[in-house]
C-alpha cells in the first residue's frame, strides 16, 4: 500500500503558506496559534466569531423583547389578571341588567324574542380587533359628525352673506333718501334765506322812502 511521505506538503499547509504570501496572516501568528493551549488560528477570526456570537445574542434578546411586547399587547385577552377584572366586570353589568329586567316586563319581553346571527361566539384572539373595530367605528361616526356640522356652517354662512347683501343693499337705499331729505333741506333753507333778504331789502326800501317824504315836509 502507499503511505504518504511525511515531507509531502498538505492542502491546509498550502493554504497556510499562501496566506502568508499575501500577508493575510504572519508566521508568528501560526507558530503562536500552534504553540497556545487554545489554538486560534486568526485574531481577526476569534473577533469575527465574537462579533457573529454577539449578533446572535442581539438578535436572540431583540426576538425575546418582540414576544415580550407582543405579550403585552395580548395580556388583555390572556391574562389571567385582566381576564378576571374582566369577568368581575361582566358579572356586574349582568346583575344590573337582571335588576332592570325585573323591574322593565316589556323589555324582557322584547329581548327575549330570538334573533338571527347575534348570539356568535367571538374567539380570545379575536376580541382585540373587534376592539380595534369598535374604536374605528367610533373614529368614523365623529368624523361623519364633523362633516355634517361644517356643512350645516356652509349652508348658515351663505344664508347670512344673503342677508349681508340684502341689508347692504338696504343701507345703500336709506342713504340715498337720507342725502335726497338733506338737499331737500337745504334748498328750502336757501329759499327761505333769499325771501328773509328780498323782504329785510323791502322793509329798508320802504323806511328809506318814508324818510325822505317827512325830509319833503319839512
């Protein structure tokens, strides 16, 4: 049989050998990774396996913190605290519903009747989104409020710009009346002043006159 010589060279001390050849790793490196207890064969790999182990703890700790919060989010239909509260809760409102049942004949009468499709179960899972359902519906119905009120101030804001303009065009008219009874004024004062100075004119006329008949006399 043939035996490998022990002189041959081997792939791994080829491979050796040309890392460093190209400086990728020096001898003293090698002799030092052989010669160590705990043989490394590259600081620059036993810092890449550092880095990849920590990486893996990160990611590791990072999916624990999801779970974590995706706990939290949940813990109100898996919790037993907070499914107690909620029993707690609705065993109250079932107490006070049978308080007013009691007293209400015509409304038990009425929810008694049977329904199609009101009494479906609705899965742990799913009761968040019908959370998230109900708080969407509300959403909706405060936003359809608001539109409802701004057009309603759309229709109140044309009607009070229509009796803007009318009670423009009003003021418009009563001052032209206003300026019409001022002119009116003032002509009768003018008049009134002219017939005050024609008879002042008149009067002294007449005295003059009568003054110089007495001056004939004498």
């Amino acid at each position: 049989m043939w035996e490998p010589s022990l002189f041959s060279v081997t792939p791994a001390a080829s491979l050796l050998s040309r890392c460093v050849s190209v400086g990728a790793v020096s001898q003293d490196e090698i002799d030092a990774a052989f010669s160590s207890p705990n043989p490394v064969f590259s600081t620059r790999l036993q810092e890449t396996e550092e880095m990849i182990r920590n990486q893996k703890q990160l990611d590791g700790l990072q999916l624990e913190l999801e779970l974590l919060k995706m706990e939290e989010r949940s813990a109100d239909v898996s919790h037993d605290f907070h499914l107690d509260q909620k029993n707690k809760r609705l065993q109250q409102f079932a107490c006070h519903l049978l308080d007013l049942l009691r007293e209400q004949r015509i409304l038990r009468q009425r929810l008694m009747r049977p329904l199609a499709r009101t009494n479906l179960p609705v899965p742990a899972h799913m009761q968040s989104f019908m959370v998230g359902s109900v708080e969407l519906m509300m959403d909706f119905v405060a936003c359809l409020e608001e539109k409802l009120k701004s057009a309603q101030i759309q229709t109140t804001t044309a009607d009070s710009l229509t009796l803007l303009e009318t009670s423009h065009s009003l003021m418009l008219t009563l001052a032209a009346d206003m300026e019409a009874a001022f002119m009116q004024i003032l002509q009768k004062r003018k008049s009134s002043s002219q017939q005050e100075a024609s008879e002042a004119h008149q009067r002294s006329l007449y005295t003059t006159c009568c003054d110089v008949t007495k001056l004939h006399k004498y």
